[in-house]
C-alpha cells in the first residue's frame, strides 16, 4: 500500500478496532476500540504504566498488534512498517542527530524520499520559519535550548507533510513556563495544517488545555472518551474524576435521589447523578473549586478547618467532616480549627471509591 493510498487529505480517520497488545504473559493494552477524527487533537492521558505509549507506538508501525487492528482512512495498516505508513513523530527525548545541523536534521526525512534538492531547501527554510528557527538552521542540537530543540524535532516531523502527527510526552523536559508556551504553538501548527494528532501525556492541564478529545487509560485499557469540559466535569466513574484534575470524595451510602447519609450517620441533602443508580451509590464527589465555605448555619454540612495553605490567586482547606476529609478551593478566607459550613454543588455519585482513597481507609 502507497502513502497516498492512505493519505486523502491533510490529516485521516483513525480507527482502532479490538486492539490487543501482549508482551509475553503481561497484557499491556487490553482490546480497545477508539475512533479518532479527521483534524482533531487526540489526547492519550494516564500515568505511567498505563498503556498510553505502548498505544501510540502501534499506531507509529514500531510495536505490531497482538489482536485486533489500526485502520487509516478505512485501509488495514497493522502491518505496515513505519516508514510506509507517512506519519511524523516527536519524541520524548526529541532524537536529533547530535552530528547534524538543524537544517540537515529537518531535511533529513526528504533525503530518504530521495525528494529534488531545490525542493528540499524550500521546503526546510519554510518549516524552520514556521516554527521561527530561520536563525537557527547553521547550529547543532547542542548548541541550542531544550524548547529550540523540541520545536526543531516538531518542524522534523512535519516537514515530510504527514496527515498525522504523534507526539510521545512531548514537553515532559521542559520547564513549566516554556511547556505552556510551545504546548499552545503545538497546537496552533496541528489546527492550521489540519493534520490529526494524537497526543500521550500523564499532565491532565496539558491534556485539558490543548486537545479535542481525550481518552483516560488505565492499567490498559480506555476508562473514558470525551471531550476536556466532559472528562472534567462529568466524570464516568471514580478513577477518571480522581485522576484528572482535583476531587472531593465522601464515602456512605445514597437513600433517596436527594440524599446521602455518610459512614458517620450525618446526612447530606443535595442534587445528585448517580454512576448507575442509587441503590449501587457509597460515594459522592465535588470539585474542591465547587465548594463554598459558609457560616455553619447556611452550609449543606459542618466540618473543621484541619489545615489551610495560602497558594496566592486562592486558599487550599482540608475540612474535617467526622473522620473523612473534604478538599475545598477558594478565596473565602477561614481559619485553622474553625468549624465551618460548606455549601456543596450538585454532587456525582459512584459506585466505588476510586483505588488510592480505598488504600487510604484501609490503612
């Protein structure tokens, strides 16, 4: 199969249909099915060990499948190697040619395509302007900052023109500034040449900040599909609301469509949803940037401020309730010790606590 018999436009459809990937015994993506869009940013997010990389290099050709498929455009690629299937990736560790400069490091993809040499200088100048290296052509990698480096890695991959970029933790580098800065010329470049990216990242404001869609993995397998405000805001279960962003949780047991008695009998009325209905529900959550503290006497629920940080733009409280604890973020001000209100939002509930607070109780 020919690149252009896959490539119809500037970026493709993706689809991955009961993907399967084994390293011996270990399963390290359990069968997966995720269709991604002509055009969008696709954000693989978890934390290390979740099969997020391990997916992306089978989309790139360098790891095969052990069951299942990738289709590009609707034609079966699995087989293919990498340098058949026309895509670009930026890795983690951005993988220059130390020897080269950085004009031959970006040309270097169109001298395997063996492309006219008029035609490679064009290209390469217009592609270092892009992503303002113009200046930098005649340097090494060495001689140049980590975010030049990367943004030199980025004008490699999309120099040979591929309708889909890969980027395996692209900014993980970088400093903090400098990742805000290049995550957002990342995702200016992916729009305005309508490629589709898929992005692997364990930084959920990274994730949050920059993609379409993103896909929540973990221990192998996709926990939620969803847009960033879906992912954040309405979570599917437990263990995506607790990874991605900060989160509340009180334990107990739903017993009504507006109530909820904790483990310590006090009982909290307030709007719910409910994970799969009320009879399955031991635990609600908030965001903590959704709680608002109140004199007691206008609180859904009473607790004791157990420890405040002042982080500037607001103040991070841990309020006592009983013997569990809830995270609130605001601008209220109260102090250590104080007994406080807290006026909650309308709450989630699911059918689990999600791993890490089950540990935490069980310890």
């Amino acid at each position: 199969m020919t690149t252009s018999a896959i490539n119809g436009s500037a970026g493709l459809d993706v689809s991955i249909e009961g993907l399967q990937i084994n390293f011996g015994d270990f399963t390290a993506l359990k069968p997966t099915e995720l269709e991604i869009r002509n055009g969008e940013l696709f954000t693989l997010l978890g934390p290390s060990g979740c099969g997020k990389t391990t997916l992306l290099r089978c989309l790139a050709g360098f790891t095969k499948p052990s069951a299942g498929r990738v289709r590009f455009n609707g034609k079966d690629v699995s087989a293919l190697e990498p340098w058949d299937r026309g895509i670009g990736f930026v890795f983690q560790n951005y993988a220059l040619w130390p020897t080269k400069t950085i004009a031959a490091n970006v040309a270097y993809g169109l001298e395997m395509r063996r492309e006219p040499k008029d035609m490679i200088r064009e290209k390469v100048a217009s592609t270092l302007r892009m992503v303002e290296l113009t200046e930098a052509a005649g340097k090494y990698p060495g001689e140049m900052s980590g975010g030049m480096q990367q943004r030199a890695a980025l004008a490699r991959a999309v120099v040979i023109d591929p309708p889909l970029l890969l980027f395996d933790e692209p900014l993980s580098n970088l400093d903090a500034k400098l990742r805000v800065k290049l995550r957002r010329d990342i995702r200016n470049l992916q729009k305005r040449l309508g490629l589709t990216a898929v992005y692997v990242t364990h930084d959920q404001e990274e994730a949050l900040d920059i993609s379409d869609r993103i896909a929540v993995m973990r221990q192998g397998e996709v926990l939620q599909v969803g847009t960033p405000r879906e992912i954040y805001e309405t979570p599917e279960n437990a263990q995506v609301a607790d990874f991605v962003g900060k989160a509340s949780f009180l334990s107990g047991k739903a017993i009504s469509d507006d109530r909820f008695r904790l483990t310590d009998g006090t009982e909290i009325k307030a709007k719910m949803s409910f994970q799969t209905n009320r009879d399955n529900a031991v635990a609600i959550f908030a965001r903590p940037e959704a709680i608002a503290l109140v004199p007691v006497d206008q609180g859904d629920l009473n607790g004791v401020i157990s420890e405040v940080s002042y982080l500037g733009n607001l103040t991070r409280y841990l309020v006592r309730i009983g013997d569990q604890i809830v995270l609130c973020e605001t601008r209220d001000d109260a102090v250590l010790g104080q007994e406080v209100g807290l006026r909650l939002p309308p709450l989630r509930t699911f059918d689990t606590l999600p791993d890490r607070q089950k540990s935490e109780e069980e310890v």
